[in-house]
C-alpha cells in the first residue's frame, strides 16, 4: 500500500491487519484517529519506516494524526491531536519507533498552530 492513500480501494486504515492494531491499540480513540485521517497523506516509506499523516477537513491545528509503522520491528507509533490535546500510542510498549522527519515537522507544525 506504499504510495496509496487509504480510500483508494483498499482502505487499510479501516480494514485488515492495521486497522485491526489500530483498533487494539487505541480502543475507544480508534474513531477519533479515523476522522482526523479524512485529509491524508498516502502511505509514505522513509529510513525503513512506513507512514501517514492527516488532519480533519478544515480543523488542522485542533484534529489531526499520524500513524508511523516499524515493519523490521513489527511496531506501530500514533500520535493523535484531539481537541488540541496530543497523545501518542505505542505498540508494543516498549518499542522505540522514531518519528520519520515529515512527521516531525507536522508535529511541529500542529504544535506551533495551537499556541
């Protein structure tokens, strides 16, 4: 799915073996992280790392995720803004997935938009 966006047939945010860890991972969180992905990215690889970013269409700097996949260490990282409020999960807990630079800087970015 590499260089496809989510909606675009096969919707792996929503359906299959990611969106089945996204759902485990995030619980009740896990519909909150799907309306902030209605404006995405497609899926992106850098360093090694599989990724996705959106906002919620005309909330940007209020909604927004990213969802970050380590596929060496079968280890998934999401960030989600909710509210204005940031959290991140981490599967499992104790992996060390870094945050690839774009989605540093949309971090960033969401963070700078907030104050």
């Amino acid at each position: 799915s590499v260089g496809k966006y989510p909606y675009d047939g096969d919707n792996y945010l929503e359906q299959g073996v990611l969106a089945a860890r996204l759902r485990a991972l995030l619980g009740e969180r896990y519909p909150v992280l799907l309306a902030n992905m209605r404006t995405v990215s497609p899926l992106t690889s850098a360093g090694g790392l599989w990724f996705i970013t959106g906002n919620r269409p005309h909330e940007g700097g209020v909604e927004a995720g990213a969802v970050v996949i380590d596929p060496r260490a079968n280890a998934l990282r999401v960030w989600l803004l909710n509210a204005g409020q940031a959290e991140e999960f981490i599967d499992p807990p104790a992996a060390v997935v870094p945050w690839p630079k774009d989605v540093q800087t949309m971090i960033g970015n969401q963070r700078r938009s907030g104050q």
